[in-house]
C-alpha cells in the first residue's frame, strides 16, 4: 500500500533547490508532487516521483543527502469534507502524522501523501474503513 | 602613574641581579618539589647547580600546554595542596583543561601586578571600576577584581552577560574605569550610544585583554567613548592578566619582568632571537609558589625592546602581538582548539569527522559557526529530527568549548577536502 517518496536534504543557500530538479530533469524523473519544508538553516524536499530508486541513486551520486522515505498517498473523494472524514478514522485509532501534502493528477482526482511513524496500524485502519491508497505501480505509470 | 616606582623603573644591572637571584632559588624550588621537572632536567642533564643567573636559563627545558595537560590536574604543583588557596583553569587542547593553582603569596603577587598594569591606565584608588570579565575558573575576573581592590579604587564585580545593568550602573554609580574584553568594550559602546547614554558617562580609561586587537580597534574606542584604553596582557599558565599592559605612551606593553622573566624564540628552531625580532614569547615565573613554570612556551608571536620608555619605567617592553604560532583561536575571551571540536565531536556518532569552524564578528561580538556533515544514514526527513541533532551536537560543544556556537548540518562530502594539513577554520576578525 505505500510509496517511497524521495527526500533530499538541502542546505538553504541560493540555487540549490534548482539543483536537485535539474538532477532530475537530465535523468527523466517525473515529480508529480512536491513540498519543501524549509527553516532558517535547510530545507527538506521532499518529492513523490514516476521512478524513486532510480531518483534516489542519481541524486545521491550527484552528492545530494537523498532517501527514501515510506509514505501512504491516500485517495480522496473531491467532495467536502472528505479528507476530514479520513483523518478523523485515523485519529481515532490513535495514529499521529509526521507531515502531508497534496498530490493531483487529474482534474477529478485528488490524493494527500501521508507520512506516519505507525505505518502498519494506519494501512489497517484504511484497509478496514475501504480507503483507497495509490500503488507504485499507479505511480509509475504517471 | 607609576604604582611600584622601585621595581617598575630599576636599572638593567639592578633587575639582572634580581632575576639572577630568583631563577636560582626558583630552579631549586622547582626541582625539589616537583617530581615531573625533576625527571625533564635530569633527562637533560642539567642540575639546579648549574643554573648561577638568568644567562644560563637556556639550559633548562621549555615547558608547554602538552606538560600540563599530562600532569592533569595537579602534577606540576610545587606547593602542598594545603598551601593552595585558589585554582583557575583554561582549555586544554583536547578536553582536558589545564589547571592552574596560587598560593596565598602568588595571589598578592597576581594583585600586585595588575595594580601596576591598572596604574599605567591612569587607574588610582578614587576611581570606580566596573569588572566586566567572567567570574570563575576564567582568570580575568578576579584576577582584575583583586587588582583594582589593591589598587584600592571602588570595584564594581558585574561580571559578564548583562550589558543593559552594565550601562545603567555604568550611569548612575559614575563609575570611571572599566576591565572588560576590547571586543566587548566596542560593542558597550554600541549599546551606550543606542540607548543615548554616551554623554551621560563619565568613563576615563578602560583596561582590556584576553584577546588580540589591532591599533585601530583600540583608536576606535578611544574616539567612541572619549577614553584611553590600554592592552592588558596575560595568560591563566602564568598567572593571568597583569604580565604586561602598556603605559599612556602606547608603544609595547610593559613585562612585571621581577616576576616574568622573558625571552623571545623562534618557534621552529626553538633558539633565542635577537631584541626587536618576533618570535615566541616564553615566560619563566620568577617567584610563584603554586605551579611555578620554567620557559613556557605561550605560542603568542611578539618582539621585545629594553629601551628605557618615556614613561620612565625601565621594564622590558613587547610589542603588539603578530599571532600565534600555534591553532588556538580566542573567542570572546575563550580559548579554543580546533582539536577541542574534533575531539567533541568523535563522541557523536550521526557526523562525520568533518568539521569546518567560521569565526566572524557581527556588532563588535565573536560569532563562531561550526558546520559538521552529517553521516548519510543518519539522515531524517522530518524537520524535528534535524533539530534534535542540531541540538544535540550544539550542547556538545558548548560543554567542550565552554562557548555556545551555531550549528549548522551539511549534506554528505560538501565540506572541502583538503590535500595534506586540513583547514577547519575560517577567521573572518581581523586581529593582527
């Protein structure tokens, strides 16, 4: 049920995050999502891509502190009030969340990328409640 | 004004005669009492016999940090532990600091010595003095604070980190001298004029040390303030502050040469250079009891005149410092290694043993960066892990250091490498 997204460590100086993406602009990578959580010091990127072990090695290589990071992209009805209506199952199992973000492909389609430290307790509560979840073969094919 | 007149302007005869009495009964004090000199001399095979005067001085072994730190804490005291009355202590090179201990008799000696270097500065018992160097194991604090209390001038003990209640007071006790770091005075001046005080002070002279400064960083604040200020020199291995400081003419810092026997050496071939010429100034303390110390080696790079001064003192004279001949850098007033840092940072296991230090002043303060790179498997992508690191390593370093600095992580190699002798520090302050 979850994806590798591809979190890189940047220093916060200018030009680096253009770095990163000319990285990946030279080697094919698709990002289909993006956030960048940044403080004084640094930013983290972190990136959902069409193609994250090969994302991961040619950052690296390109000396970027790059992993992989396990995250649950969780299909959400475009409709009000449907991502509250997720996220309270997911509190009342008493699951708390690192961090999310959005990710849309289509018009009519839209996901949250979910990133939690008790991955299996929220795969079974979205497995029981029939919440739909993106695969990475979903993603790749993006 | 001149504080000791019969010491301070003696003849070269007169001193020479002193200083050959004292380093004999110095050398015998020190080989009878303390077992790690005994062994260096007998290596070198001299004997406290050999030594008739200050000439022969240059058969005895030099002694340097390294001696003290392999004697941690105490090895190299001369004195029974029940005739100590007072230790202080600075870095050491790595971890360990070097502890220093003073007799009942060394401490009137310490006081004696800054009143001498207070008195240069124009400082007499009707001033007020404001103390603003660290209190404690640091030596600048009380070892001004004795000084001007021998003096006899009004001391005010403010210690370091308030410089808004060291204004106010400053203001409102009149207080009319000041013993503080040069850096430290300049950025007072800052906050004085800030908070429109600068006419309302009535300070005349100022007394800094424990750090380089240049010429024009004591002009600057001589102009800021309206005041003179002097260069009080000194280091905790010898005493402290009050081994040298410069007299109103401004042109080398007079040595308490009947306690401090100097020399000045190149620092490669380890033999003596000619007067005038820099080099490395070496101490040997002539009279203390505590942790008496032959032929120091202070690393600090300077040159040394006997011409009688226009003051009338007749004391030797060294000349502004031109740098160290070793890596330690002084940060507000602290001593630090770079092999304090690596060795701190050993102990934490997410970095690399690569490590760059940015030393810089912003508003008249040392700031010190240290960027470390962080090892790739210790990498995390939530911002709270990144802090918890930062943090970590950052408290670290302040217990290696005893000064807090900003740490900053690096991604993996992007700290340069370099070929041969590593460079870990930048030092963006111009001192020398």
């Amino acid at each position: 049920m979850t994806v590798n997204q591809v979190s890189v460590f940047i220093e916060n100086r200018q030009g680096r995050l253009g770095e990163v993406l000319s990285v990946l602009k030279e080697n094919d990578v698709n990002i289909l999502s993006i956030s960048l959580a940044d403080t004084t010091e640094y930013g983290l990127l972190r990136l959902i891509v069409n193609k994250p072990e090969y994302a991961k090695e040619v950052l690296l290589s390109a000396g970027f502190s790059t992993m992989l990071t396990e995250v649950l992209i969780i299909k959400v009805p475009h409709v009000a009030g449907a991502l509250q209506d997720i996220l309270s199952e997911i509190a009342q199992a008493n699951i708390s969340i690192e961090y999310m973000y959005g990710l849309s492909v289509e018009a009519n389609d839209a996901s949250i990328v979910m990133k939690t430290n008790q991955l299996s307790d929220a795969c079974q509560v979205l497995k029981n409640k029939n919440i739909g979840t993106m695969t990475e073969k979903e993603i790749e094919s993006l | 004004m001149i504080w000791n007149e019969k010491m301070e302007c003696m003849s070269r005869e007169e001193m020479t005669a002193l200083q050959d009495e004292r380093l004999v009964k110095l050398v015998k004090y020190v080989y009878d009492n303390v077992e790690y000199y005994r062994n260096k001399m007998d290596k070198c095979g001299v004997k406290p016999e050999d030594i008739k005067g200050v000439c022969d001085i240059t058969k005895l072994p030099y002694t340097t940090k390294d001696d003290l730190r392999d004697t941690y804490p105490f090895g190299l005291f001369a004195a029974p532990h029940s005739d100590i009355v007072r230790i202080h202590a600075s870095s050491g090179t790595t971890g360990k600091a070097t502890v220093v201990g003073y007799t009942q008799n060394d401490i009137d000696m310490w006081s004696e010595c800054v009143a001498r270097c207070m008195s240069m500065a124009g400082v007499t018992k009707d001033d007020i003095i404001q103390v603003a160097y660290g209190y404690g194991l640091f030596t600048g604090g009380l070892g001004a604070h004795y000084g001007a209390e021998k003096l006899g001038a009004m001391v005010v003990p403010m210690s370091t980190g308030n410089s808004k209640k060291l204004t106010t007071m400053m203001v409102d006790f009149g207080a009319t001298a000041i013993a503080c770091t040069p850096s430290y005075l300049l950025h007072l001046s800052e906050v004085l004029r800030d908070e429109g005080l600068l006419d309302k002070i009535k300070l005349k002279a100022a007394v800094c040390g424990a750090e380089p400064w240049t010429e024009k960083m004591r002009r600057e604040i001589e102009t800021r303030l309206n005041i003179t200020a002097h260069d009080i020199y000194g280091l905790s291995e010898i005493m402290g502050p009050g081994v040298a400081c410069d007299c109103e003419h401004h042109e080398g810092l007079h040595i308490c040469e009947d306690y401090f026997y100097p020399e000045i050496i190149d620092s490669k071939t380890l033999e003596p250079v000619s007067d005038g010429e820099t080099g490395e100034l070496v101490f040997t303390t002539l009279t203390k009891e505590g942790i008496p110390l032959i032929r120091y080696r202070t690393k600090d790079l300077t040159s040394i005149t006997r011409e009688k001064c226009k003051c009338g003192r007749t004391s030797v004279r060294i000349s502004r410092f031109k740098g160290r001949s070793d890596d330690m850098l002084i940060i507000r007033g602290v001593n630090v290694f770079p092999s304090q840092v690596e060795a701190a940072l050993i102990n934490v296991e997410e970095v690399t043993p690569h490590y760059m230090m940015i030393v810089d002043r912003e508003n008249n303060l040392d700031t010190l960066e240290i960027q470390v790179e962080v090892d790739s498997k210790y990498y995390t992508d939530e911002i709270k892990g990144i802090e918890k690191l930062t943090k970590k390593i950052a408290g670290v370093i302040q217990s290696a250091l005893g000064i807090s600095a900003k740490i900053k992580l690096m991604g993996p190699n992007s700290l340069k490498r370099s070929e041969g002798k590593a460079v870990h520090v930048i030092d963006n302050r111009k001192l020398y």
